[in-house]
C-alpha cells in the first residue's frame, strides 16, 4: 500500500491542482455529518462556538474568485524569515489554488480520477477498513483519506482489494 | 439657499488649506523641525528583543487568539474570516493547540517527539515524528508537511529562527489600549510584509495584538490577531497525551516532496 500510495503522489500536477479541491461548503457539510461537533477532551480548551451549525448554503459563488497573489499571512515569521511556499495560515483559509479550481473540481469528482485529490467525498459514502488502512468507499469509487497540510482530503484510489 | 452657500463657502476653505501648504490646521509651528530618524529605529528593534527574551522565559502558559484574515478576490474586494485558537504550553516539549472557525475544528497534540493531527468532526488522525522541542517541532511540520502552529511566533521571537537584523524599517508607533492593558506600539516593514505589534508596556512585555499586512498584492490583504494570556493555567499534563477515541481511525500524513 505504501508503495501505491507514493506512486499516487506523484499524479501530474495539472491533475492534482484541477482536482485538489472541492468547493468548501460541501466540506463543511461534510464535516457536519455524523460525529458533529461536540467534542469532549479532558482539561482541554472548550472553543467558543464549536456546537454551532454552520450553513453556507447561501453564500454567493463570487466569493469562491480568489486571485492568486492572495495569500494569507498569520505569522510573522513564517513569513518574512522563511523562503518555504506559503500553505496558507493555520486558520484553514480558502486558498487561492483550491477555490479557482473549486468548479473544475466537481467534474473531477464526478469523474472520480484516480490519483485526483478532494476535500469532501460525496454523501452516498461509507467508512471502510482494510488490512488497517482506513477508506470511504462510494459505490464503485474508492477515496483514501490523508491530510494534506493540517485538513483531511482525500484521494481517489483503485479498489484496495 | 444660504446652506448652499455656506457649503461652497467650507469646500472652498478646505481646497485652499489642503492645496496650500501651512494653512491647514496639521501645519506644523513655525520654527519646528522634524527630528532626524533613521529607518530602523534601535530602540524598537530592541523593544523586541526584551519581548523575545520574555516569551522564552515562559514554562507553562495558556493563550488565545482570535484572528480576522483576508482574502482577495478576482477584482480586489476583500473578505474577512474569523477564526480562533488557543494553545496550551509546556517547555520544552509539551502543546496543544485547538483551532476553530466555521471552516473546521482540528487540534494538535504535540508530546516529546510525537505530533498528532486530530479532526474531531471527522474522528481521522495522523501522527508524524517530529523534534524534541517545540521550535524544532513547528519548523518541522511546516516544512515537511506544509502545516502551521498557530502562534509560531511566541516559540521563535527571541530565538534565531526570528533574525531582527533583516527589518529594513521599525518604528515607535507609541501608546495604544488593547483590552484593559497598556501596550507599546510598533510598525516594522521587511521584504513584502508590513507587521505591527501591540506588547504591554513594562518589564515583561506580552504580545497583546499583531496586524500583518500583504504588500505583494495591491489589495493589501491583512491579518490582526488579538491574543489572551493566562500565565497561570491550570490545565492537566494529561491534555499533551492524545488518546485516539475508540471509533477514531489514523490516517497519513501527505510530505509536501514526495520522492
């Protein structure tokens, strides 16, 4: 699988950047479904907020047009002490490759390219475990979920088995 | 009628006085000059370096940001999103850190030389091993992972990883309130960035507000973070130890170079 998994890491650039994203609120539905939010730690820092339900249905598709040279600096010194290309800040922003590819991207899906990568799968999907790795599978489609940066994304594999 | 006029009268006085240098009521006195200013002024370079060496000296603190950032679009309206976080600290090798906004809700756990990624929403996590201490840790994770700590910067001021002989302007912008505290206020420019720092004023200076602003893009896109300190938490050991929930399952962790 480790060895698959690199090969699949090396899918063209073009591929990936067409394919990376898929549109934000489709993963904020996502991450609404199941477990929820309400998350108890021990001793840890409760957020404010962190049980409300967010819904971006109605949110206009221009917001989605972010220009490229939009970058978004958090830290000071990531930023003025590093050459490192900029990921975006901790706070999860859209980001300006993600959201200009965010329409190709729904094509993608719905292509379900092998090697492509998304940020939501769809919702017919189903948590899968094999040989201990962890998969949602979606009918005859295969995602496996990684982080990339700080999110959880997901590629489109071959069927594991 | 007699409005009109009065408004033509005030636009009037207001063209002369802005076209006409020492009319205007911000002329400066007679007789004053300007003092002579070089453009990195010592003192507020200095300023964070006592701030730098303060922030190390800290073992064990809890903060909180709240963070409005920007992102620019195809014709050079800005949005803002709003996100928060907060991190708990134990020198040397000990944090957690929990961020949210309506985006997402992950946390990090960071122990000895293990750093955890968790998605609660999503009960996915991922492991990665990193250095033995927390500076060591956050330039790990950027570098091979492309992930940031939020408040990187309170673990490099005061470090080498934050060299201040590279800011080609710094300024005293003087005193300003943030929340109930009295704080000192600077303007520093380097390479493409514009950053201001509100520290508290006195002999143990904390980061109360920071302002980064985006020159490479004509928009100007910027972030202002409010931080709250606690120096006396009261957190557990514990909450360092990431005890995967029973229906939570690993993942990986994707290298930004993969060979």
């Amino acid at each position: 699988m480790q060895k698959s998994l690199s090969k699949l890491f090396l899918a063209p650039l073009g591929a990936l950047l067409l394919a990376s994203f898929a549109l934000a609120p489709v993963a904020d539905a996502r991450e609404r479904g199941g477990g929820g939010r309400q998350v108890s730690h021990d001793g840890g820092p409760r957020g404010g907020g962190r049980d409300l339900q967010v819904n971006n249905s109605r949110r206009d598709v221009r917001t989605n047009n972010v220009r490229n040279t939009s970058v978004n600096n958090v830290n000071v010194n990531r930023n003025v002490n590093v050459d490192v290309d900029r990921h975006g800040g901790w706070n999860n922003n859209y980001h300006p490759v993600a959201t200009a590819a965010a329409v190709t991207a729904t094509v993608a899906v719905t292509a379900a390219v092998v090697g492509s990568i998304v940020r939501s799968v769809p919702p017919n999907c189903s948590p899968y475990s094999y040989n201990g790795i962890s998969y949602q599978r979606c009918g005859s489609t295969w995602y496996q979920p990684q982080y990339v940066g700080g999110d959880v994304q997901y590629v489109v594999i071959n069927a594991p088995y | 009628m007699t409005h009109h006029k009065l408004a033509l009268g005030w636009l009037g006085w207001l063209a002369l006085s802005l076209s006409t240098p020492g009319i205007g009521a911000e002329a400066a006195p007679a007789g004053a000059s300007s003092p002579v200013v070089s453009a990195v002024d010592p003192a507020s370079i200095e300023a964070l370096k006592k701030m730098g060496a303060h922030l190390q000296t800290l073992k064990r603190f809890q903060v909180r940001t709240e963070l409005s950032s920007e992102t620019v679009l195809d014709d050079g309206q800005k949005l803002q999103q709003s996100s928060s976080a907060e991190i708990q600290v134990q020198r040397p090798n000990q944090l957690r850190a929990m961020m949210w906004s309506a985006r997402a809700v992950r946390e990090l756990i960071y122990q000895d030389k293990t750093a955890t990624l968790y998605t609660p929403a999503l009960k996915y996590y991922a492991t990665a091993e990193v250095a033995d201490n927390i500076g060591g840790m956050i330039d790990q994770l950027e570098a091979r992972y492309g992930v940031q700590v939020p408040l990187s910067d309170l673990f490099l001021w005061g470090t080498a990883a934050a060299p201040l002989d590279q800011i080609e302007s710094a300024m005293n912008a003087g005193q300003d309130i943030i929340g109930r505290d009295l704080c000192d206020h600077y303007a520093f420019r380097q390479g493409k960035i514009d950053w201001q720092i509100w520290m508290t004023t006195g002999e143990a200076p904390l980061p109360r507000k920071l302002v980064i602003t985006n020159r490479a893009d004509e928009a100007r896109p910027q972030s202002v973070s409010y931080l709250a300190w606690n120096l006396k938490p009261t957190f557990k050991d514990t909450v360092f130890k990431f005890t995967p929930p029973s229906d939570a399952q690993a993942i990986g962790i994707r290298p930004l170079n993969p060979r």
